[in-house]
C-alpha cells in the first residue's frame, strides 16, 4: 500500500497538474481559466489521494486522477456562462 511522504505528494500534485492542463485543452475558451484548472487539478487531486491512501484503498493515485477529473468538470459546468443572456443585455 501507498504511504502518505513527499514522493506520494509530488505524484498528486503532478497528477492534479496534467489532469488539469489536459481539461484545459479539452474545454479551449469555455470554463474557468488554465490557472483554475491547474490549481483545481492539483487541489482536487491531492484531497483524493489523501483520503484514499488514508482509507487503505488500492492505487489510491489511479483514484486521485479519477476524482481530479470530476472535481475539474463540476467545477468546469458550474462556470459556464450563458451567452444568450449577453446578448439580451447588449439589445
């Protein structure tokens, strides 16, 4: 089983990081910012990976990477803003 240490930390953290950048790219100009989604990959990842490997779970960062990706999208969807309400105000 995985131990919480600094290697561990910095495999979230980097996990949280790619998950981020690759929702970025996924999403293009829709959503939050690629500063949002990095720090939401990474902050995401890492509450994951911790409650994970506090559980016992088996490949707790397979877990992280999986609870990095609905983090981002929640917080992706939430941010989305109408563009026919913009429209309406402009008229």
């Amino acid at each position: 089983m995985e131990e919480l240490n600094g290697v561990t930390i910095y495999w979230l953290i980097s996990i949280g990081l790619f998950v981020g950048f690759v929702i970025d790219i996924f999403l293009g100009r829709r959503g939050i910012s690629l500063i949002g989604n990095l720090v939401g990959g990474a902050v995401g990842s890492v509450i994951i990976g911790v409650v994970m490997i506090t559980l016992n779970v088996f490949g707790p960062l397979v877990y992280a990477a999986i609870g990095s990706i609905a983090f981002l999208f929640l917080l992706n969807v939430f941010s989305f803003e109408d563009s026919h309400s913009d429209e309406a105000k402009a008229s």
